[in-house]
C-alpha cells in the first residue's frame, strides 16, 4: 500500500485558526498581577464542553505519551463532538499537531504543523485530528502534556481510518 504524502509546516495562530486556538505568550500581557511581578496573558483559548443529560464539565489529566519519529505513518484521525482538548506541553520539545476539516463526516486532506517550545494548542469541539505525537528528543519526559478537555458521559469520540495513510516528513 502506498502512502500520500504530508510535510511539517511551523504552527502559528494564523493558519491554525480553523482548528482551534495556538496557546502561547503573547508580545506583551495582558495586565500584572501579583504586586506587578507577573504578567498575565488572559484567556487564550477557547474551551467548549457541550453536558449530555446535565453532566459534562472541565477536566484537567496528564498524558504521557511515546515519542514518535519522521517520517510519520498518519492512519487514523479522531474528534470530539462533545468537547474541546487542550494540550499543554509540560516540557520544551516540540510535537507534532494534526489536524483536518470535515469533509461529509470524514477528515479531508490533513495538515500537519510542528510547534515551537512555549506553544501549546486547544482543539475547538468536533475538529478531525490525529494522536498525541511528541516527537523523539533528548529531553526526559518529553511526551507529557497536561491536558484540559471534557470528562462526562456521551460518546465523544469518533475514529476514521484512512484506506490509504500519509506519511509525514520533516
């Protein structure tokens, strides 16, 4: 089976606007707190979690995930009808970030962008992405994030498996 071919292309707010939210120091914050020693840069993501039967609310886990290595073989994408996910990186390494728009209930053609250190991302609710993929590094736990997304009941999570995977290169 061949594969497609998808290349890294650097993350910025810009060109990741359809798909969420680049969470990152701003030029300059957004006001001082702390008697004037620390800049708060406000409210940089949108966080959306849509309840189910009453029940659905914010939750904050850790994920550890297995560095992965170029060229990436991209074979499934999934999205979360039901809420938001935000990934803060707890580390300096870059990762990988895949993302895709609907196409009839199916991701069409992917994107792929490479974060640079202090850059995290919020997926909005229902985008089409692929995995958590840290990239390999020399740094020690360079796969934990923390993560900010919906705990609840409902399904939300959905999985679409291409027929013909990508593969991501540098």
């Amino acid at each position: 089976m061949t594969a497609k071919s998808l290349s890294l292309i650097p993350l910025s707010q810009e060109r990741f606007a359809p798909f969420g939210d680049v969470i990152e120091l701003k030029n300059s914050p957004d006001f001082l707190i702390n008697q004037g020693h620390c800049g708060r840069h406000h409210d940089l993501a949108q966080l959306d979690f849509t309840p189910d039967s009453g029940e659905g609310r914010a939750g904050i886990s850790l994920f550890d995930a297995k560095p992965r290595s170029l060229p990436y073989k991209l074979d499934m994408m999934e999205r979360h009808p039901l809420g938001s996910q935000a990934f803060l990186p707890l580390h300096e390494a870059p990762f990988m970030v895949i993302v895709a728009q609907d196409d009839g209930g199916k991701p069409a053609d992917p994107l792929a962008f490479l974060t640079r250190s202090g850059q995290g991302i919020n997926l909005h609710r229902n985008v089409w992405h692929g995995v958590l993929t840290p990239l390999e590094s020399a740094q020690h736990h360079a796969g934990l994030f923390a993560v900010i997304d919906r705990i609840g009941t409902g399904n939300n999570l959905q999985e679409y498996w291409f027929e013909e995977p990508w593969l991501i290169s540098a």
